[in-house]
C-alpha cells in the first residue's frame, strides 16, 4: 500500500480560510468587499432612477400647416371665455386646497363682459369681486377689477348693493396669462382668485336632421355664472328645460315659435338670449363627435320658471307638436 502525503499550496490556503491570512491582508480583503457591495448599491440606485416607472417624461413633437391669421375684435369677444376659481395657500403662497367654486362667464352680443362675483364659505373670508373685461379696437383685452367687502341683493332680480372698495386695479391682459388676485392675506393664508382667459373653438356651422340632440350629466349655466340646472340625461329631437333661472327649449332643427339662437361644438351648445348674455349646456359626453359645429334652433323665455330653487321640469320628444302641447 502507497501512503500519499497531501500537498498543500499555500497561496490557495490563504484564500480559502480566512484565518490563515495575516491581518493586513484581511483587512485589505474586508475594504475591497465593501468598495464592492457599494459600487453594486450605487449601480441598483442609477438603474431605478432612470426606470420609467420611477419619473415621467413626455417628449412630444407636432407640426401644422395652418396659417395664423390675427383674430378681430369680434372674434376675440365670440371667442373668449374667462374660468373662476379659488385656491387657498398658506402665507408663503404654497397650495393648501381649491374650493369648490368655478366659473364661467363669456361675451354676450353687445358690450362688456360684466360680473359681480360672491363667494362665501365657512372658516373663510367673504369674497366679492366685480371683474369687467372689455376688447378695444386695437384687439388689446383689459379688465377693470374691483374688491368690496360685500355684495347684497336688492328688490330686483340684477340690481346689487355694494359695499366698501377694499381694492381696485386696471389691468391689460398681455401674453393671454390668467390673473391672480389675493382677495385676503395672513401670515398664514391667502385667498386667491385666479381669472383664466381662453378661446372657446368656433369653425363653420353645419346643419342637421333628424338626429336627437343627447345629453348626459349635463350643467347649465349663464355668462353671467348663474348656475340654472344640472341632470343626468335627457335625449330628444326636441328638449326643453325650465328652472327657477328661465325656461327654454331647444333642437337641430327649426320648429313652431324658434329661431336660430346658437350652436352646439363638441361637449357645450351655446345659446344666444334677448338681452345680450348667453346659456351654455355643458355635457359631461361629447354633444357632436363631428369637428364642425352645428346650429341650435329653440326658444328662451326667461319670465317662465319654476318656483323653489333647485327644481326641474324636462321633456323631449320626437314629435314636434306633442312637444309643443306638453312642454309650453
């Protein structure tokens, strides 16, 4: 029987036990697995950064052959509508919520857009706000704001009793930004009422049939930002609404007693009454799918309307005079 005596190498020893190494060494091996446990941290942390779950980024490139033709004064008042809102910050101007208010209030067919603005809410200061846009000849928008410590009704359904001017400001609205006005500040909160102007998209009328005019989770307002009514759904050739705000009937096509008084775009229908302001339904679905507005026939009584509050009386038809009897 041969006896094998086990050679050992000494270099392949010290690697594989640790203790067989000298100090140094094992400090220098200890340093070296902890460069590479953070190269490999530092490696994991690059890659989730640039993960797209981990930011957004949108790279978006577009291109039109349309021409810019300047707009006219009378396109600019057809076209321009201001949003109200009202946000709340804390006394460096950091957003701390929005109310619930919103506003929308357009050009009626002659002269300025008027409006007397009231909000009150609870744990906040009153707010009332007379804002006046006009367009001058030169196309320039400029807007006349004035802040009282209240507005109050008077005997009338339009007459308004103002109280102490807090703050007045002529402003020329340049490069068509929105208007912050701080209604109230405190070291520790601001009201602040921003103005957005915008164009509402007008393109050729097209006429139509005998398509049903169909509306869903729909909100009717005026340009002055009184809110008439809000429901669910309502689909007819002929609709008809009145509320404690006026009544009017509406359709694509001509009827007994109606006349051209609008035109339906996309999700609103904006209808045109006696006295210069404007009634627009507001959709919460698409009204047209078509990218070309369409003619609105109807009437608008504003003397007939119900008697509480938030009350509703609707009706469609497709039949023009069961419409008629039933409705008016």
């Amino acid at each position: 029987m041969r006896n094998f005596a086990r050679l050992s190498n000494p270099m392949t020893n010290s690697m594989t036990n640790p203790l067989s190494r000298s100090l140094p060494e094992r400090i220098a091996t200890r340093h070296h697995q902890n460069l590479l446990s953070l190269f490999c941290l530092l490696n994991f942390l690059a890659f989730t950064a640039l993960s797209p779950a981990a930011f957004s980024q949108n790279n978006d490139f577009s291109r039109s052959d349309d021409q810019i033709v300047p707009l006219s004064k009378e396109d600019l008042r057809k076209q321009i509508e201001v949003t109200g809102e009202i946000f709340v910050t804390d006394g460096s101007g950091r957003l701390l919520n929005q109310t619930n208010e919103s506003r929308i209030w357009k050009f009626g067919k002659t002269g300025d857009l008027d409006s007397n603005w009231s909000f009150e809410s609870p744990g906040h200061k009153a707010v009332a706000l007379k804002h006046i846009w006009s367009v001058s000849k030169e196309g320039k928008i400029l807007v006349h704001l004035t802040q009282y410590d209240q507005f109050t009704r008077g005997p009338k359904p339009r007459q308004i009793t103002y109280g102490k001017v807090i703050r007045e400001e002529k402003i020329e609205v340049k490069n068509f930004e929105a208007i912050s006005w701080v209604a109230h500040s405190s070291d520790t909160q601001r009201t602040v009422l921003r103005l957005t102007p915008r164009l509402s998209e007008k393109k050729d009328l097209i006429d139509m049939s005998d398509l049903p005019i169909s509306l869903k989770d729909a909100v009717v307002y005026d340009s002055k930002g009184k809110v008439w009514t809000s429901f669910g759904e309502l689909e007819g050739k002929y609709l008809g609404l009145r509320t404690h705000a006026g009544q009017l009937g509406i359709s694509y096509v001509p009827f007994k007693g109606a006349k051209e008084i609008g035109f339906v775009s996309g999700n609103e229908i904006e209808i045109n009454t006696e006295d210069g302001g404007k009634i627009i339904l507001k959709s919460g679905m698409p009204i047209l799918t078509s990218q070309r507005p369409a003619k609105i026939f109807g009437i608008v009584d504003l003397s007939k309307k119900t008697e509480s509050f938030n009350s509703l009386l609707s009706s469609s038809s497709s039949k023009e005079k069961e419409f008629l009897e039933n409705f008016f």
